[in-house]
C-alpha cells in the first residue's frame, strides 16, 4: 500500500467524522427550542417575557456564529483546520458547562452568545 492512498483514506475518513460530529452539533444546537420556554421559566423569567427570551437565547447564537464563520475560516486557511477543529471542540465543551450553570436569562443569552462564538470548524 502506498504512502499517498493511506494518507487520502485517512483524510476521508476525518472528513467523514467531523462531518458527523458538526451534524450532532447541529442537531444539539435546535433540540433546546422545545425546552427553552420551560428552563427561563425556572430562571425567573416572567411569563409575559418568555416568547421574547425565547427567541434573543435561541436566536443569538446563530447571530454571531454568522458573523464569526468567515473569521474563523481565514483563521483556519492560516493556521490549519485541525487547530481549528480542537479549538471549536473545546471551546464548545466549555461553553456547554457554563450554560449549565446560569443562574439568571442573562447569563444564559451570553453564554448561547459564547456557543456562536466558538462554534466555527
């Protein structure tokens, strides 16, 4: 077996798992809208505000990885996407356990805010 179809098969298959990877991610990002209501709810949000929470939390973390993707894809030309890939991994993990610990709808919104930021592959 050659050097270069090992090296290609091994890059196949890379793409392949963090193609599989960003769609979980994906899918994690909108399994939080049948929830979200309910968690601000339990944050204090008062009842007539929960529809407006509900659509800045949601909303903001799409908001700013829009505007990140073409940072972090120039980023990622200069530096590598592997980096990159470990970076938004990491960064994303961090992100997930400070949400879990929010004690009130702002802390929640930046910390959505903070997943759009580091999301970016």
């Amino acid at each position: 077996m050659s050097t270069t179809r090992y090296d290609a098969r091994g890059g196949m298959r890379n793409v392949w798992i963090i193609t599989a990877s960003m769609t979980v991610l994906a899918i994690c990002y909108t399994m939080i809208i049948p929830f979200l209501p309910i968690y601000l709810l339990e944050l204090g949000v008062p009842k007539d505000d929960v529809a407006l929470w509900s659509g800045l939390v949601f909303g903001i973390t799409f908001f700013i990885a829009g505007i990140m993707a073409p940072i972090w894809g120039k980023i990622a030309d200069n530096k590598g996407k592997k980096r990159m890939a470990l970076r938004a991994g990491f960064a994303i993990a961090f992100s997930y356990v400070l949400i879990g610990m929010v004690n009130n709808e702002y802390e929640l919104l930046l910390g959505r805010a903070f997943v759009g930021f580091a999301n970016g592959f």
